[in-house]
C-alpha cells in the first residue's frame, strides 16, 4: 500500500507532525509549497495548521489540483492551539468529496501554540498521540472494511 503525507506549516508544528508520522510509517513526506506530484497514493495523510479558524489555505489550493486518480483516501490532521477546531468544519472534506476521493471519518487535531497560549505544544507526547492516529488509519485501510467491519462485530 501506497502511502504518503503531505503538510503545509508556518511556524514547523505540522511539519514535526509530519515527519514523526512518515517515519512510523514508513512513508513519503513532502512540504506543499514544493507542490509535490503524487501518483498511486492510497492513502495520504493531510496535516496543516489552522489560521483564524480556517484550515491553511495553501494546503486547500494544493488540494484542489489532487484528483481521485492521483489519491485513494486521505486522513486530515490540523494542528491548533484550541481543541474547539475539532469541531469546525474543514473545507477540504467537501472539497475531497466532490472530486469522490475517500476521506477518514475522524480528523484528528494536535494541540498548537499561538503566542503564550499553549506554549510548548505540540509536546512530544501529542506527537506521538497523532502517530497512533495514522497507525491506526493506515491498519483500517490495510485490513479493509469488510473484515473491519467482521471484527467490530465480532468485539460487540
Ligand atoms: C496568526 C495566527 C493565527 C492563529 N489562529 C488560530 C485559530 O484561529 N485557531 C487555533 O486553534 N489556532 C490558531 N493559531 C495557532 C496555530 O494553528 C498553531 O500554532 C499551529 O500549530 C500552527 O501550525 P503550523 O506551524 O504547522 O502552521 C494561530 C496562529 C497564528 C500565528
């Protein structure tokens, strides 16, 4: 299986989420303003910070250009200094969606700083915490749904 993760940073907190993450996993990692080509991606993994309540709009415009030839399945990863951002909407979701590429149903936030709030973060703890994250997505889509979906309810 093909995977890859892509980030967009502009103090380097995605780009250390990034990094962790492709080496747990044994993937390509590249930085979006190198407007990277990606081919056969099964699953890419998406991580970017957020900017006045807005995901990083140069990830967005990169996305933009990525069609479900390119990309199977992507997992979304934000980086930010409130954990509210979970739940506001990230407009890449729509955006994937309309171009039908698969996107994880959990999106997984990583604590940020900004000034002195959350100073220290990401720690290395949360990095790690992100890493089980994109193991765990990564196991899914090895495994496939329908034995997922056997063994969740075999766990029932
Ligand atoms: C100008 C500015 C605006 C920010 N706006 C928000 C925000 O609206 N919500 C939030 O949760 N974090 C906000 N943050 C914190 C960033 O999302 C956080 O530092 C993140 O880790 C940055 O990721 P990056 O370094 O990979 O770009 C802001 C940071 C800066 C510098």
């Amino acid at each position: 299986m093909n995977i890859q993760v892509v980030y967009g940073t502009i103090s380097g907190h995605s780009r250390k989420i990034a990094k962790a993450i492709a080496d747990a996993l044994n993937a390509g990692c590249e930085d979006i303003k190198n407007n990277p080509m990606l081919t056969g991606v099964d699953l890419l993994f998406v991580i970017g910070g957020v900017y006045g309540s807005k995901y990083n709009e140069k990830i967005v415009a990169y996305m933009e250009n990525i069609n479900a030839n390119q990309v199977k399945k992507v997992a979304l990863i934000r980086s930010a200094v409130s954990q509210t951002a979970i739940q506001k909407e990230n407009p890449l979701v729509e955006l994937l969606q309309k171009k039908q590429i698969e996107v994880e149903k959990e999106e997984y936030t990583c604590r940020g700083s900004f000034l002195f709030m959350g100073c220290g973060h990401p720690n290395k703890a949360e990095i790690e915490k992100a890493v089980q994250f994109a193991k765990r997505v990564a196991a899914s889509k090895m495994i496939g749904p329908k034995i997922q979906q056997a063994f969740t309810e075999y766990l029932k």
